[in-house]
C-alpha cells in the first residue's frame, strides 16, 4: 500500500507523528557529522543526509544500559525501558542492519530489554544520499522490504510512503488530510528516481564465495599489513550497525548491598573480548583480532551476510583502513 | 575438595523452577552473586532429586572469589541451563570413552553418572582423568573407588598424573600400574588398548589438551564424528547475544554458548579456531 506526501506537509506529518512517542531523526551536528537526536525544532530536520555516524542501534542496545536494580539479598529487578519512540529517517541499510539485531536478540531467548524497545519504536524509513563509501548494493542491502512502519521514497517535491506495518497503517489513518493516492506520473517518477539512487553506489564488493576466499586467505599479508597501521580502537565495532556485542558489569552503591547491573557495547579488536581465566586469550594479537571482524562482518550465518554495506567502518577509522579495499585485496591477489 | 576448587550443593528455592528445572549433562548454568557479576559454569551431577544440583568451581576471579566465600544457606542466583550438553541419546549402545584433564573432570562426571544410572544403555565406560598430583584430583573418594572396584560396574577408571615426584600417585601406579601412570592423560591413551568400533571417545580439559587427545585418538582411527569435547571461551550472556564466544572464520561461525558448548571434532575441522 502506497500514499503521497507533498513536502510542504512535512512538518503537519510529523506533529501527527509525534502523537506516536518522541520523534528522533537525522540532526547535523559538524559538518559531516549527523545523529539521530530527539526532534525539538523542524528546522533542525535533515532527512537529506549521507549517514549517521552511530547508527540506530543505539535506541535498542544501548551503548550504556542499566539492566537490573539488584540487591545482595533479594537478587534482580529488571529496568525496562517502554517508552515511545519513532524513529524518522532510517535509511535502507540500517533498517536491514536492525533486522539482523533482531535475529539476535529476538531469537530463542527473546532479549526482554530490547524486545520492548523494538516493541515501543516505530520506524519510518526515507531514501538514503549515497556517497563513495556506500556498497549496500553489493551487499543486498538497498532496498528494505521488511523492518519498518512507513518507508518514505523521496520523489522530487513529495514522499511516496510505503506502509509497513499495522502501526504504520495507523499514522497514516491519522494523515488523512494531508495524504493523497499515487498516480500514474509518481510511479514513472518513482521509478527513475530509485534508478538514479541506486546508480550513484558505485562502490562494489564481489560477495560471491567470499566466506571460502576469506577461510582460504588466512596467511594472506594484508592481514597483518592492516593490523600495523589498526590502533585497535574499537572505532569500526561503534559505528558498524550491525556490530552489537556488549559487555556486563555490576555496580555497588557504597552501601555494599544494593546496585546496578548494567551492560555496555564491547569490541572485538579490543584485546580483553576473547580473553579467559588463567590469562588464555582465543584472539591473542591485533592480526588474529582483525581477521575476526573481517569473518565476522561477511558472516552472520549460512544464509546472510553481517554487513549492509554503509561504509561507517571505513568513513570513521581513524587508520584509514578500507574495508572494501581489504576485502578486495585479499580477493584479487 | 583441593585447595582452590569447592563443590557447592544447590537447591532452588522457588518452588516453581523446581517443576520446570530439567539439565542435562554438558549444560551450564550463568551464576551471578549480586553486586560481583555473572560466570558460566557447568553442572557437575546428573540430575536425580527435582531442584537439586551440584557445581565445582575452581576460584579464578572475582565472581568465583565471591561463591567461594559464601558460607552454608546463603543465596546464589542462576539462569539456565544453556548449551546443547553432550547427545546422551546419540551415543546409547556405545562403549564410552571419557577423557578428562583437571578441572574439565567436572562435566564428565554428570555424563559418567548419567551413563550409570542408565547402565543398561551403554557398552563398557572407560574415564582417563589426568591430574598434576595427587592433592588436586576431584571427587578423589569417588573416584577411587571406582579406581579399585569400578569393574563390577562395567568402569574402567584411569588415573594419569603430572607430578612424578607424587608419593600417593605412586602408591596408586604400585597398586595398578596398568591403570595409574605417571606422565599426561595422553599417555593413558599410548598404553591402552582402546578400539574406536562402536565408541565414543568425549573429552574436556583445558585448552592445549584437546589438539594431542585428539591425534592419539585419530591414529587410533576414531572418526571426527565420534569424538566429541566440551570448549570453553569468554562468556557473558551464555544465549546468543553478547558475541563474546563466537569463534570460527566465516564459512562457519560457531556461538560456543549456544551451537555449544560440546562440539565434534568434525565442527572443529570446519570451524576455524575452535579448536
Ligand atoms: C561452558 C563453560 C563451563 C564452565 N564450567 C566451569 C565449572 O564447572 N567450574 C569452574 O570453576 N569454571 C567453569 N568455567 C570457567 C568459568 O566460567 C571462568 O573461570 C570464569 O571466568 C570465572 O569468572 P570469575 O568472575 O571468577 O573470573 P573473572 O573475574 O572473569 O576473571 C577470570 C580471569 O579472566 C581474566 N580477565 C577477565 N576479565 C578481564 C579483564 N577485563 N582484563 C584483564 N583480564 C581479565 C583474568 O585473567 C582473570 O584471572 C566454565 C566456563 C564455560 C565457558
Ligand atoms: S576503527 Fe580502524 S584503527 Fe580502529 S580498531 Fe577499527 S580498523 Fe583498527
Ligand atoms: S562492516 Fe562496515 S560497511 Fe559493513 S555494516 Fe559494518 S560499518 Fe557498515
Ligand atoms: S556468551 Fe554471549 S554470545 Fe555466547
């Protein structure tokens, strides 16, 4: 089901939109420097943007989350966070990073403080604004077919919004007066707009069989070229919207019987993730390290990838580490 | 038991995970002692009374410091178990090969008396447990009386031990020197007669154990089927979650927690670093 938009209803559409939670969306902060920031002035509004440096992971792991109020005697009492939240402007790859959060943390063992922050959150996609970095084309990641509530593909002067979802199917109830069936000339539009997009990712990483080459390639030198220049910051795990291991910790009041568990986003190239009792460490050198992100990015089981290509990892590495370049590296020689 | 590992008796006092608390051998427990942190750790004992376990726990850090400190009655939290645990079904009309190296002793047991409360099920059991000496073996009263007596019960038990220098180990080699050597587990392996048909060989121990047990065990000419071990690696959430034990290359990423903890060595010939 598809409606139109024309821009000049925007702000009407979100001050609807803002009946549903707290409205965050993509909100500049330096020059190249967007975040999805709580809407408090329209004009601050900027669904035309390359990408967030963190990505919308943050809403649903938090990068520090308090899980449970314990006590020594009586245990555990978990914190929920069910507050309303819509999240405006979340571009094709993220939604397909959130859909792969979901496979995680939404699996056997429903993870509750996510669940609820996934089952509190609207999310409204928009096209995204490729730059040189993008490669979700190669990673079959530039279309969202499923994880949101309303899809917005910008066409010239107005939105053609897809509906997602029941809740999605809701606003738009609410947008009656603002909201106008498609015609024949916003589907011609559509369709060269979307051609356009999708031109501009000329980025491409060659996927295929990619899990074998990069078994095969474990001695190969760019590892270890990389790994001299890698600081080992942990940079790429922030950014990447698919990255999500945490860390737990408890913390005591000084009264010595009440507390906090809390968790908080961790890295797989900082040295102490793989590291055991006794001081054994399963990824002991920043080599060993590396390779497992690469690994793990191009696998999230037999049938996916574990990456959208947004190209945050690359943008953001302060080592300058080029991850299609590696990948095509370790492919090409 | 030694000087650093204690076995802990647990009974659940919410009445109702006592109905729904089942384990099986292999599977682990996450342990939180409130305001320290949280520690997978195995089950040690087969389940016989509902609501009742046993843990050894061998202190290594802060949250195994904090339940060795705990004193008679106070309370423990735990969620679990997690982890596959070892096919006990799969490997029923089998003989069983059980090697253990120090602490990995701890979730053999639970598949030793699993095996012997359901005797009938399975062929002979053999256990090679490799000890440094003789004051840090586990169970040590259990186990030595399967040591002298474990025949009528269909029990081989073996005993390697590090420390050559061990009086009572020695004492042990005199008594049986076919059963008790000095030297690693692996030397158990080099001196009995052990034939892979209809067996399957399961092994825990510690890390750089695993890679010798098992070249012993494929000259012997077991498949990479019919052996299967139990690893460990960091762990957080012990479901999935936390990505602190996923190990492998991307042809075959393993989450230790929950595709594991207990592996064939055929998973660990795909998986890269598993092993
Ligand atoms: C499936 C499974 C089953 C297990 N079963 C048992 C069992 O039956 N019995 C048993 O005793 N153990 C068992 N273990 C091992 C046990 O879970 C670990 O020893 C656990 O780490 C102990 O927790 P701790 O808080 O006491 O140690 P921690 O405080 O976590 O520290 C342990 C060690 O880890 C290192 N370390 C941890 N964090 C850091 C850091 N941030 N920086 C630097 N170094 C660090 C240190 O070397 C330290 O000595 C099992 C483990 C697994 C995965
Ligand atoms: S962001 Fe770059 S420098 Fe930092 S850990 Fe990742 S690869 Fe290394
Ligand atoms: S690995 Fe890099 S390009 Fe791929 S999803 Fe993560 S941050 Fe984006
Ligand atoms: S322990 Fe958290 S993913 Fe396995």
């Amino acid at each position: 089901m598809y409606k139109k938009l024309f821009k000049k209803h925007l702000e009407n559409f979100i001050s609807i939109l803002s009946k549903f939670g707290v409205v965050y969306a993509p909100v500049k902060k330096a020059s190249k420097l967007y975040d999805f920031t709580e809407l408090t002035d329209f004009k601050e509004l900027q669904l035309k943007y390359t990408r967030t440096m963190i990505p919308p992971k943050k809403f649903f792991l938090k990068p520090k989350e308090p899980l449970y109020l314990l006590n020594k005697d009586k245990g555990f009492k978990e914190i929920v966070d069910d507050s309303k939240t819509v999240l405006l402007g979340v571009h094709s790859c993220d939604i397909n990073a959130i859909n792969l959060l979901d496979r995680v943390y939404l699996n056997q063992f429903p993870d509750l403080f996510y669940k609820t922050r996934r089952d509190n959150t609207i999310i409204i996609g928009v096209s995204c604004e490729p730059d040189e970095n993008c490669f979700c084309t190669s990673t079959g990641s530039s279309h969202a077919l499923r994880g949101f509530d309303l899809f917005m593909h910008e066409v010239d002067d107005r939105y053609i919004i897809r509906v997602g979802s029941l809740k999605g199917f809701q606003i738009i109830s609410e947008c009656k007066n603002i909201l106008a069936d498609t015609s024949l000339p916003d589907i011609k539009e559509f369709k060269r707009v979307e051609a356009e997009r999708i031109k501009r990712i000329s980025l491409n990483l060659n996927v295929n069989g990619i899990q074998d080459i990069l078994d095969l390639s474990h001695d190969h030198s760019a590892w270890q070229e990389n790994a001299d220049i890698c600081f080992g910051c942990g940079t790429c795990n922030l950014v990447c919207p698919t990255c999500r291991c945490y860390d737990v910790v408890d913390y005591l009041k000084l009264d010595l019987k009440n507390g906090l568990r809390a968790r908080r986003w961790d890295s797989c190239m900082l040295r102490q993730h793989a590291l055991v009792a006794g001081g054994l460490n399963f990824r002991p050198t920043r080599v060993e390290r590396l390779y497992n992100r690469f690994n793990c990015k191009m696998s999230f089981s037999e049938d996916s990838l574990n990456c959208v290509g947004c190209g945050r990892c690359t943008v953001y590495c302060p080592a300058d580490i080029n991850f299609v370049e590696v990948l095509n590296q370790v492919r090409e020689d | 038991m030694t000087s650093i590992e204690k076995l802990f008796y647990l009974r659940l006092v919410d009445s109702k995970a006592v109905e729904e608390f089942h384990y099986n051998p292999g599977q682990f427990l996450e342990i939180s002692v409130p305001g320290v942190g949280e520690a997978p750790i195995s089950v040690c004992n087969v389940q016989k009374t509902p609501g009742e376990l046993q843990l050894c726990i061998r202190k290594v850090g802060r949250v195994t410091n904090a339940i060795h400190r705990l004193k008679e009655k106070d309370l423990l939290w735990l969620r679990g178990p997690y982890g596959n645990g070892f096919p006990m079904g799969v490997m029923e009309n089998h003989n069983l090969l059980l090697i253990a190296g120090g602490l990995g002793i701890a979730p053999l047991r639970s598949v030793l008396q699993h095996a012997l409360l359901h005797r009938d099920k399975y062929g002979l059991i053999t256990v090679m447990y490799g000890v440094r000496c003789y004051s840090t073996m586990l169970f040590r009263e259990e186990f030595l009386k399967l040591f002298r007596e474990g025949d009528k019960l269909g029990v081989e038990f073996l005993l390697a031990y590090e420390d050559k220098s061990d009086a009572e180990c020695y004492q042990l080699a005199c008594e049986r020197s076919d059963r008790c050597m000095s030297g690693l587990v692996t030397k158990l392996i080099e001196a009995t007669p052990i034939k892979p048909d209809n067996t399957y060989a399961v092994i825990c121990g510690p890390p750089v154990m695993y890679k010798f047990v098992v070249k012993e065990l494929t000259q012997r000419h077991f498949t990479p089927a019919q052996i299967y071990m139990t690893m460990e690696r960091r762990m957080k959430c012990g479901v999935g979650k936390c990505g602190h034990c996923i190990t492998g290359s991307s042809n075959s990423i393993k989450y230790v927690c929950k595709d594991g903890p207990v592996f064939t060595y055929l998973d660990a010939l795909k998986t890269r670093g598993l092993l």
